[in-house]
C-alpha cells in the first residue's frame, strides 16, 4: 500500500502476514429460601411468571438427575399424556402397509421440500446492522472528554460504532449494562457484603424484572432502535465449579444457606443441595433478564460480555507448550450452557492480551482458540442460524495510569486480534476502554497519536478487504471466513492494487481504502476463503435466495404437487 505521510508507511507495508502472495513477514424459577420474597415466582403479579413449573424443594440429598431434576424426596416434573396409548392397539394390516409406504414417500417429500443450501456449507448466519458491513469496528471507551478537558481531538470516524461506557450516556448504538444499572444483580462486595442477596437464590427475580424494563427503556429511548446491548455481570459464574478465587464466595453462601436449614446434613449433602439451588437460580436469573430485555428491546442484539470463555491462560504455566487450545473439560462446561446461547441473540467474547504475549506466536494462538469457541458455540447452540460474535479487545496490553505509560498492541498483535477475528468470520470486534484512558493530556495525546499511526490504517485495510470480499466472492450476502480456521490467512488488501488515501477534512474518517482486487487476488480469496451466507441466502456464493423457490423445484409448488400425486398414487395400490 502507499501512504502520503512517512508515519503511516512504517505500519502498513508489512501488516500481511506471509501465507498470501502479497504478505510480508510482520517486524424455571426458583422457589428458594427468600425467593421471590417467599412468593413462589409464577405466583407474583407478574404474568409472563405464571407458569406451571416445578419448584425447587429440598431434594435429599439434593444430587442433580440428569434429566435436571433433584433426587430424593424433591417433586418431579412429568408430563401426562391426556389419553394413553396401548402397546396392544395395532392398525390393521392393510393400513400398516399402506402407512409404510406412505410415510417413506412424506419422508422424502419432506426432505426435498426442505432441500436448501448444501450440507457441506457454512450455518447461516445474521446479517449486520449499522452499515450492513461484515466486520464491524467499534470503539467503547471514554475518551469524548479528551478535547472538552485537554484540548486533544480524536478523530474516531474509521469507527462504524462509537459509544461511551459512562453512565450518562443514552441512546447509543452500543449499550453496556454494569451490575448496578440492570435490575437488582445479587452479588456480595468485599466491603459492603452481600448486594440485592447476595447470591441468586437468596434475591428476587420478581423484583428485578420489574425494575428491568426501566432501565432498559432509559439507556435505549427508542424501541425500534438497532443496537449491540452487553450485559457485563462478571461477579459470578452460572457453572457452579467456575466459582473458583475469589468467586468461591458464592459457593461458600450457598452452603451456609443450605446447612442453615438442614443443620445435621453431611458436607456431601449440604454441597450437592448448594449447587443445586445455585446454578437453578443462576440460569433462571440470567434467562429472565435476557427474554426480558429483548421483549422491552428486540433490535437490540443481547447477550452476556466474557460468555463464552475458554480458559486457555496456561501460557503462564506452558509457555513453550503453549498450543492455546481451550480445555475440554471447559468446552463441555460451554455445553452445559446451551439454555443460555439458545437465548442469547449475540455474543461477546473476550480476547483481552496480557503483556506477556506481546509480539509472540502464542499470543496468536490465545487469540484464535477463543475465537473460534465462540463461532462453535454460536453456531451448535443456536436453532435456525449462527449467532453473531463481536469479539472485545483493547488497544493496550493494560490500563494506563499515572505512573504507567499507555502501551499500544504491536503491529503482529493487531493482526493476531483485528486480523484473526475478522478471517475466522467474526461479526466485529469492540474496542473497550475506561476512564484511565483520559486521566491526563498525555494519555489522551498517546491515544491520538497511536489510533491514527498505527490502529486507524490496519482497521480500513482490514474492514474494507472483509468488505470487498464480501461483495466479490459472495454477492453482498455474506462474509468471508478462513476454510482451514487454523491456518494463518487474513482478508489484507494487497499492496499493489490498493492505496489509503488520508482525509483532507478532520470531519471525515482518517483514511479511505482506493484500489480493485485483481483475479489474482479473487483466486487467492477463493482458494483460502469461503462465504457464510446470510439468513435468507444460500449456495457456494450466496446467490441464491431462499425466500422464493425456483419454480418446478422439489420446493416449489409445482414439485410438492408432483410428490403428493405420488404419495396418493402408492396409498391406492396398496389398498
């Protein structure tokens, strides 16, 4: 790439890595002890509660059976069909053959009426908001008190999103929600001690969710809005054995609950009972507060910041071991949450660099196993299509302060968080940041001086070839991801056929991308890259739209009328 200022050409020339051509080398509620104020929850005034499920009750000693029900003497959940059906009733034998036959033909009608995109393409995924662009940038962070404060202007314009996580901030197109700005949280604080209960068993979700669409309605004022909406509870987790460090406060509450109650229980027990009651009040607290909000808001894309995690931090322990896989005992606990990415409509994972991994491969692989977790969770764990990931980062390996100098990712690092994100199929990426980052002239000028020499450039390069591929290789109905996630290709604009041009106005964005991709680079695009389509669209190059079928097709009416015919013609034979 060229570049008209001597700042921006010792970043971009070498940002490729080196596996393309043009790549260089980078230098159901709970009823629990105060539950719901002793009201069981579908009892309460609100209607959406009132619902026939099973309380929780004691349930001996209170181990979890696998169809989620407590043993012992715990109430079960079963269902009761109104007319029971005989193992003696049989059909005739007449309509025992023709049933065959006919359903082995319903069989098939049914699965060519439902013959879409081929097996071996991509699960559809959302299509993007905003700017309808498939990888979105967003920067989170408070740094609109840099001019008012230090007379230091950023120009934020490469963003497609940029949002405050300040709490006087409304209505914008990023919403964060802390613990203390959605409901009534329960967790416990080092100083105060327990907060709304503490732990979820001991709060009230009808208390909560009454207050939730308050809340909701003030940080987004208008209902049609679109919006990502992050919901940042990070104090417990809803796994029971994730509560470990300092977290293993909630599970030590849990037990004196349970021990309070049942004072000559074992520890075996009164610990079984414990995680019972947690993880069931835990699940349906979250779950409620998601249906919630996404009733109060629905185009609001909603979902929990740090879900899913990996676990993958032991570089620490491994470093020249390292292969950053995430645990497997820690992706079946993923599993174990599929009620949560079942309702979930984004989501938010972490990729945050500690300074150890400046610079290193392992730095890469961190990145990229988190990365790809999320795409499998959103992609196994959600009916009808992939759930959209926006992955969050920050420019720095940690928080500037007073005493520390604000340390920008590296020129290897942004490729192996923006680059990597964008290549594996990720919806987008945030940039998050807190106060610290304004605190002084000096930050704020480092902040400016870092975005536009290295973070700005790397960005258009990165969101505009995500862009141009998608327009190219699948029709604007798609995004581009890596066909092997563990190979190192990144959606880069080569450098002979592509410019950034600066801006000419502190109104416009930073840089613009000017240049086409030759049929050398759609070649190299096809071969290392494929479409996952949009809802709605299907076929290698996402040309084909499901909402009219060809005519004449299995799923048409014409092909549906020929399989009928042909069900009713084998019925009259067999009769």
């Amino acid at each position: 790439m060229v570049f008209s200022n001597r700042a921006t050409q010792k970043v971009l020339p070498h940002l490729a890595p080196c596996r393309l051509p043009w790549s260089r080398p980078p230098s159901d509620l709970l009823k629990g002890p105060r539950w719901a104020k002793g009201v069981g929850p579908w009892e309460g005034k609100l209607g959406r509660l009132r619902r026939p499920v099973c309380g929780l009750r004691d349930s001996g000693l209170g181990a979890l059976s696998a169809s989620g029900h407590g043993g012992g003497s715990g109430r079960r959940c079963e269902q009761v069909l109104s007319q029971p059906f005989s193992l003696q009733q049989e059909p005739p034998m007449m309509w025992a053959a023709a049933g065959t036959a006919l359903a082995l033909t319903l069989t098939l009608l049914v699965s060519l009426a439902s013959a879409g995109p081929r097996s071996d393409e991509p699960k559809p995924t959302a299509p993007p908001i905003f700017t309808r662009r498939p990888f979105l940038v967003a920067w989170n962070a408070p740094t609109q008190d840099c001019e008012p404060r230090f007379k230091v202007p950023l120009n934020l314009g490469i963003f497609d999103v940029e949002a405050s996580p300040n709490e006087g901030f409304v209505n914008q197109s990023l919403t964060i929600f802390y613990r203390d700005r959605l409901g009534y949280y329960p967790y416990h604080d080092s100083h105060l001690g327990p907060v709304h209960g503490g732990v979820p068993q001991n709060s009230s979700l009808i208390d909560h969710l009454e207050r939730l669409p308050e809340v909701v309605r003030h940080y987004i004022r208008s209902p049609d809005r679109e919006g990502l909406a992050v919901i940042d509870w990070e104090d417990w987790r809803p796994v029971w054995i994730r509560n470990w460090q300092s977290k293993d406060v909630y599970r030590k509450v849990s037990r004196q609950l349970v021990s309070s109650r049942h004072p000559t229980w074992s520890p075996e027990q009164v610990g079984k009972q414990a995680q019972y009651e947690f993880e069931f009040a835990a699940r349906q607290f979250m779950l409620e507060t998601l249906r919630w909000a996404k009733e109060t808001r629905p185009r609001q894309l909603w979902g929990f910041y740090l879900f899913p995690d990996c676990y993958n931090h032991d570089y620490v322990q491994n470093w020249s071991s390292y292969t950053g896989r995430c645990p497997d005992v820690e992706v079946s606990r993923n599993d174990q949450l599929a009620w949560l990415w079942a309702e979930s409509s984004a989501l938010y994972p972490s990729i945050y660099l500690d300074p150890m991994l400046k610079s290193s491969s392992n730095c890469r692989k961190f990145v990229r196993s988190r990365v790809e977790e999320a795409l499998r969770v959103a992609r196994e764990h959600h009916a009808g299509y992939s759930l959209p990931v926006f992955v969050y980062t920050r420019p720095t390996y940690t928080r500037p302060t007073y005493t520390q100098s604000f340390i920008g990712l590296s020129e290897m690092d942004l490729i192996s968080t923006i680059g990597e994100s964008a290549a594996l199929g990720a919806a987008g990426i945030i940039f998050w940041g807190d106060t610290d980052y304004t605190k002084s002239p000096e930050t704020c000028q480092k902040i400016k001086e870092y975005v536009e020499r290295h973070l700005a450039p790397y960005l258009v390069n990165v969101s505009e070839a995500a862009f141009r591929c998608s327009e190219d290789l699948c029709h604007g109905h798609g995004r581009c991801q890596r066909r092997q996630p563990g190979s190192n290709t990144f959606l880069h604009l080569n450098p002979r056929n592509f410019r950034l041009r600066p801006s000419q106005s502190p109104k416009e964005p930073l840089f613009r991308a000017e240049g086409e991709f030759s049929q050398s680079d759609l070649a190299q695009l096809r071969d290392h890259f494929r479409c996952q389509c949009y809802l709605g669209w299907h076929g290698e190059s996402c040309q084909h739209s499901r909402k009219a079928p060809n005519r004449g097709s299995p799923g048409g009416p014409s092909g549906l009328a020929a399989l009928l015919a042909l069900a009713l013609l084998i019925l009259h034979q067999v009769q």
